[in-house]
C-alpha cells in the first residue's frame, strides 16, 4: 500500500513537474511576443517625457476621520510592535566600531558570502570580493538630479543607516551599471520572511524619491494564506480556516507553482505590469509632497496618446498617463517592527483618488459597497465630455443592492490600502502594501500586509524590465542569491 500511495505521489509530482515546464515555456513564449509588441512601440515613438507637475496644496489644518486624521500616518487602529531605538554614530559604522551584537539581522549575512549585512557593500548579492562600484568617467549619476542630491542628503544625516548611496554600493549591484537589477531581483526571489527580514534590516525609511521622479515596480504577493485571510475576513470566518483546508486538499506540488513565488504567479506579476507599472512621484523634498499611480503606462506614455489624456483631466490629474493622486510623507509606523517608513497615504481626507481636487472618487479607502459601485463612483467625478455621459448612463450599482440585503450588509467594512516603504540603496525602495479593513457591527479591527512593491527609478522602462529577465534567467533564481526556492502555500 505504502508503494502503491508513494508511487502515485510520484506520478502526481512528474505529472505537476510537465504542466510546470509547459507553463514556463509558454509564459515565456507570450513574454518574446510582449516584448516584441513593445520594441516596435519604443522604435516608432519616444516616451513621453514627464512633465513638471504641482503638487496639490496639502490640508490648511488637520482633517480626521476614521484612519485618523492628516497631521499623522493613517491610523490602522491595530496594536504596533515596540520601536527597539535605531542604533546611530557620527560617522557612521566601521570594524573598529560595528553596530550592536543584538542588531540580529545587521550581523546576519543575508546572501551567504561570508561578509555581515552592516559591512555588506551589496547585502542581498553574493560579492565575497567587495569590489567597490566603478562611477563613470563622466560623473554621470544614475538617478535624476533631484533624487540624487536627497540621497546624497538624507546619508549625510544619517550615516549609520543601512541604505547605501550609488557610491556605497559594490560593482556587484551598482546603480551605475545593469547590477543593480540583481538588488532588484534578490528581493523578488527572497520569501515572504526573508523580505520582512529585509524590511527591518534597513530600519529607517531612508531618502524620498525626487521631484517628478518616474518608476517601475513589479507588484508582488506577500503569502497565499494572507491573501485568502482578506475573504475569511470578509465573510466572518475562523481564521485559517479556507487556507488549512487548501493544504489539505491540494497537493503542495501544485500550491508551489500557484504560491506568490511560483513560475506562474510570477509571470502573471510581470503581466500585471501592462495595467499598473509603479508611481509617479514628484516629491519636491526629503519631507514630503505628492504622488500619482502609473496605470495603463504603454498606450498612455507616447505622444500620439496625449490629446487623449489632455480630454480627460479629471482621470489625469498630474497632466501625464497616470492618475489617483495621494500624498508622499516619511512618519509611518510600521506593523512589521514600529520603526518608521515612508507612507503613500492615500486616505480620502488627504483628497486622494481619481478627479480633480476637492472632487474625488477614493479607491483606497471607502466601503466595500462603495468599491463595488465603482462605475457609479466615477460617474460623479467625469467631468462633461463623452467618457463622463457614458460613465453616468451605465446604471450599475452592485453595492447598491448589496446594501439591500441585511446579511451581507453587515459584513460591509472600511477599508484602507497604503504604503509603508523602505529605500535600499540608490534608486530602489522595498514597500509593504498595507490593507486596514474596520467593520462597526463587530467592532472589527484588522491589518495585512497582503503584498510587496520593489520600486526602481533606475530604468523606468518596462521592455527593457522583461528583455533582462528573459537574457538574464539566471538572477532571477533564487540560488543565485544564496536562498532556498520560496515555494508552497506558506
């Protein structure tokens, strides 16, 4: 019998083993065509230059409301971890002086080269020579201006931090050349726990991100349990309870293919860049300012497109191919160990979402009916034209309805998704996508980190993101950088 079961397991993983195979080549035959598709686009038409954009006028006073109010970091109302005091010295860090024994995760070696986190001059690439970054004969930096000299600012105040500036790093990950793409890539092959680790190894929120700054970013799940922890929520159900009976019901040679770290979740994520590619952020200063999302970023980012975003200003507040105007400030309390990050807040009473100024539909923190009445949401901020008449002709109104059923009115919840993030070196911050969900009836509080975002301002160009994965396959592996595969449900 024990033969019979272990041969079939057998059959089952060669079996998962070949649907894997087949399923990589064919994500990586659609990549090639993508990317065809994308060089024609880049080779017939220039990328629309961003332009200098105003940031909204912030709140001439605090306005509060349920995530608390502006003067502060969205207030997700769960319990925070005790902030352990972030241990500095002038001048920062050196053998003679090196960080606290007790700072765990700066005396761990993140990718196994023999050299500790705190002394690693690429902490998250195997280097075990050290070579120090090669800058350009021509002093080029690799980021704009803007963003160079906040880097440059923020470690000058804070030369104990872990972030390191362009001319920190080592020529293994350097921001001057197409290494840093390995920083990049480490975090997206690293699990869940180790990405967390990453997060409070840098410990601090670390320099913003430069006025009219452009960037790109591989949206990236946390864990499938968290994910599936969102529904449990929703429909009032123990904790656990769908993802256990997942694991035993489905076979982990398939849970790992389906996991936040399988081939195919991971293609889909590359994907998924076609609708969202990251941020536009024209932060004016190392304290704050505005951001916009990045949506639909090929059709909206060339020339030929742009009288249609000049029709539409009140999708495209910014001027430019993206649109959900928010706020940039660096005073967020993490969840994960309560020191500070960096918060994209995009809480309605900051006059965050889609529509001009003082008139918003909010995505990110509204009701659930209220996200479900999305066209109607819309429909209020169009502004005349054609796209607004439709918008407001279309009667659709689920959360409408839901509304009218008693049940599932109850289970309606507040929500709120912000961004807590955390800059690593140079042109690349790791963020955590926070959802808060409240529900009055039961007095409900809850926290997720349901996600990550690595962002990189170094090549904002999402063809050139896909042709070095594809001519690259091996830093992409999470081998490449000491790491076990972070595959399975956990």
């Amino acid at each position: 019998m024990e033969c019979r079961m272990a041969s079939e397991r057998w059959g089952m993983r060669k079996l998962v083993d070949q649907r894997a195979r087949q399923v990589r080549k064919s994500a990586r035959m659609a990549i090639v065509s993508l990317l065809a598709v994308l060089g024609v686009i880049a080779s017939s038409v220039a990328v629309v230059q961003a332009e200098v954009v105003t940031a909204p006028p912030k709140p001439p006073r605090p306005i509060c409301g349920i995530w608390g109010c502006t003067s502060e970091a969205p207030d997700l109302g769960v319990p925070i971890p005790k902030a352990k005091p972030y241990p500095t010295r002038p001048g920062g860090w050196s053998k003679d002086n090196p960080p606290p024994r007790g700072e765990r995760l700066a005396w761990s070696d993140f990718d196994s080269d023999g050299v500790p986190n705190w002394n690693d001059n690429c902490p998250v690439v195997p280097n075990r020579d050290q070579k120090p970054a090669v800058k350009p004969g021509n002093g080029k930096v690799p980021v704009n201006r803007s963003a160079h000299l906040q880097a440059e600012e923020w470690k000058s105040d804070n030369p104990s931090a872990m972030y390191r500036t362009a001319a920190e790093v080592g020529e293994a990950c350097s921001s001057y050349n197409q290494n840093w793409r390995r920083t990049y890539q480490a975090f997206r092959a690293s699990s869940n726990e180790r990405k967390k680790d990453i997060f409070r190894f840098l410990g601090q929120g670390g320099p913003m991100f430069g006025a009219d700054t452009l960037m790109l970013s591989v949206p990236t799940c946390s864990t499938v349990p968290n994910l599936v922890s969102i529904l449990e929520v929703a429909l009032e159900l123990p904790v656990g309870s769908v993802t256990n009976a997942v694991k035993r019901i489905v076979p982990s040679a398939l849970t790992d293919h389906l996991s936040c770290s399988g081939p195919f979740v991971k293609f889909m994520q590359d994907v998924g860049m076609l609708a969202w590619a990251g941020k536009h952020l024209y932060t004016p200063t190392n304290n704050g300012g505005a951001i916009t999302n990045r949506f639909v970023p090929i059709p909206t980012e060339v020339p030929q497109l742009k009288p249609l975003i000049d029709a539409m200003p009140w999708l495209f507040p910014g001027g430019t191919g993206q649109t959900v105007q928010g706020q940039v400030r660096r005073d967020a309390v993490s969840t994960i160990d309560g020191r500070n990050g960096i918060a994209l807040d995009w809480r309605k009473v900051s006059d965050a979402g889609i529509g001009k100024p003082g008139k918003r539909y909010v995505v990110t923190d509204q009701k659930l009916t209220d996200l479900f009445n999305i066209i109607k949401g819309l429909g209020r901020v169009a502004g005349p034209g054609i796209d607004g008449q439709i918008l407001r002709a279309l009667p659709l109104a689920i959360g409408d309805a839901i509304k009218a059923i008693p049940p599932l009115k109850r289970l309606d919840a507040n929500y709120l998704v912000y961004d807590n993030c955390r800059a690593m070196q140079e042109g690349i911050w790791f963020c955590t996508v926070q959802l808060g969900a409240k529900r009055k009836a039961t007095n409900t509080e809850l926290a997720f980190e349901v996600g990550w975002m690595p962002f990189e301002s170094l090549d904002p160009s999402i063809a050139n993101h896909y042709q070095y994965e594809l001519t690259h396959p091996w830093d992409t592996n999470a081998r490449r950088y000491g790491l076990p595969p972070a595959l399975g449900m956990n």
